[in-house]
C-alpha cells in the first residue's frame, strides 16, 4: 500500500507521520507542496504543524498551494485523504469537508491526551475496529469546529459527523469538550467518506515507550482496510 | 489604485478574543462597552484604475482568500 504525506512549510507532524505510516506497512514517500503531481497513492496525509505559519487563518495558504490542485482531484475522485490537525485545518479551507476551526474557546494552546469516541464505522478508516474509545494526543490553538445550522443538520443527516471528544467512558458531556468544538466535534468526513479531517494525532500513539498503543490500533487496521 | 477590505466575524460566530478585549477595557476604565468585535483589514494597492473594476477584483480576493465565507462577511471600501 503506498502512501504519500505532503510536507508544506511549517509543517511539523510531517516525520511523525512518515514513521507512523512505514510502521504498519505503508511504503510512504513524502511530497513537497510545490511539487505539481501526487505520486501513485492509496492514501494522502496532510499532517499537523503550523504551515505557513498560520498566516490569515490556520490552512488557508497551505490550502492554495500547487499540491493541492492534485490532492483535490484525487479526493474528488474518491481516493482517500486524511488530514490531522493542521492538515484538517487546510481540509475545511480547500472546501473538501464543511466547517471551520476557531480558536479554542479559552483562547489557550491546549497540548494533552484526550479520549475521542468514534461515531461512524461505515468507511475505510475506522470499519472493523473492535473498540469505540481511543486515547489519542490533541495539541492545537485552532481546533474549535464550528459550521453554519444548515451545515450541521446536512453533515447530520449525512452522517458526516466522524469522531466525538468524551471522556474514557464514552460520555460526550460539554465538559469533556477541550476547545468549545460544536457538538464536541473532533473529526469530520466528507459526504462521500473518503475525506477525513481531525484534530488527535493517532501518530503520537504509536509506541508504549512513550504515549500508548491507540495509534497503532488505528493504522493496523487502516492498512487492512484499504488492502 | 488603493482598495481596502475589512473582514468582520458573523454575528453568529462566538469570538472569545473579542470578549477578553472588552473585559480588558473594562479592567481600565471603560465600562460602557456593550461588545467588542476584532475583524481583520486588508490595503490593496491593485493595478487598476477604474474604481468598480478594482472593487471587483478586491471582492474576487475576498471571495477566494482573505475572508471564509462560512464564518466571516466583507466590506469593501476605495480608499484612492
């Protein structure tokens, strides 16, 4: 399975994820954003970071640059894109999935492990996961989701709504809620379910040694998915 | 010629930063302020001479880059 990971200026999660992805039997190349063509890819990762240093708003010049052209056709032709964090970010910017990231509700940088819940399994990133509940890394100013009423009731309907914040049990309460997200939203897809953006980094779960084992949960079964 | 755009959050659109601004004036003094609302504004200095052209492609950049429709409005405002 060939994955690529774009890196944009700024972009800090791009290793991280290049170490996650080969780990669990991607063979990966990493692109530079001013590279016109996307390698031949069964997945796309825009990672975390701060690209372009967040100018005018988080993702938004990243979401203009040369790659992206490539990166849009692939997803609109059903191939499957995933963004975290900074990558989600530039996802709801190009359009791709709906909504916003504000800044956190307590206008504070928040870097700490959380617990999301999934909400729906019917698509190649999270179908056959045996567990609901992960623990994953969320670390962002900018991950407070937010669409219009409208957007909410289509993304509802849709059944667009991807991952929750929750504590270990499951509850989605406001108060396990980390940055004011609508709903406790942390990911989100695309109708179509091949365009996923979220905040938590599953690629800083990858080891024992130094986080937790979530993350590797989450790829061994991606890769076997998408086989 | 000049063109500028004042970018403003939706009146639906929670702005904490906004509020953190009006709770710091009020710690100085000024204690008549209903609400506070940060935005963002653009000088564009366009290779154009025609007024309503240069508005329209102002309006173009707003659209496509300097505000997110979803959360944001415009205004455009010839400056020179």
């Amino acid at each position: 399975m060939k994955s690529s990971v774009i890196t944009f200026p700024g972009s800090n999660c791009d290793r991280d994820m290049d170490v996650a992805l080969n780990k669990f039997g991607f063979k990966n190349k990493m692109v530079w954003h001013d590279d016109n063509e996307l390698p031949k890819s069964d997945l796309v990762v825009l990672p975390g970071g701060f690209s372009y240093g967040d100018y005018l708003r988080c993702g938004s010049m990243a979401s203009k640059s040369k790659i992206m052209h490539s990166v849009i056709n692939f997803a609109k032709s059903g191939g499957l894109v995933m963004g975290i964090c900074n990558g989600f970010q530039i996802l709801v910017e190009t359009g791709l999935v709906p909504g916003v990231l504000l800044r956190n509700k307590y206008l504070e940088f928040i870097c700490k492990n959380i617990f999301i819940k999934i909400k729906n399994k019917d698509n190649p990133y999270f179908k056959n996961l045996d567990k609901d509940i992960f623990e994953f890394h969320i670390a962002h100013n900018e991950g407070n989701y937010f669409c219009t009423k409208d957007q909410l009731k289509e993304i509802e309907d849709n059944n667009q709504i991807a991952i929750y914040y929750c504590d270990n049990n499951g509850q989605t309460e406001d108060q396990f809620n980390p940055n004011g997200s609508l709903k406790n939203i942390a990911g989100i897809f695309n109708k179509q379910k091949n365009v996923l953006g979220m905040m938590p980094h599953p690629e800083r779960m990858i080891d024992q040694s130094l986080s937790g084992e979530d993350g590797s949960l989450f790829f061994k079964n991606l890769i076997n998915n998408i086989k | 010629m000049k063109v500028s755009a004042i970018i403003t959050l939706k009146k639906d659109v929670l702005d904490p930063q906004g509020k953190v601004i009006q709770q710091a004036l009020d710690g100085i003094g000024f204690n008549h302020v209903n609400e506070v609302r940060q935005g963002k504004y653009f000088e564009i200095d366009v290779e154009e001479n025609d007024p309503v052209k240069a508005k329209k492609i102002v309006e173009d950049m707003c659209k496509k880059l300097l505000a997110n429709l979803v959360i944001e409005n415009y205004q455009i405002i010839e400056t020179q």
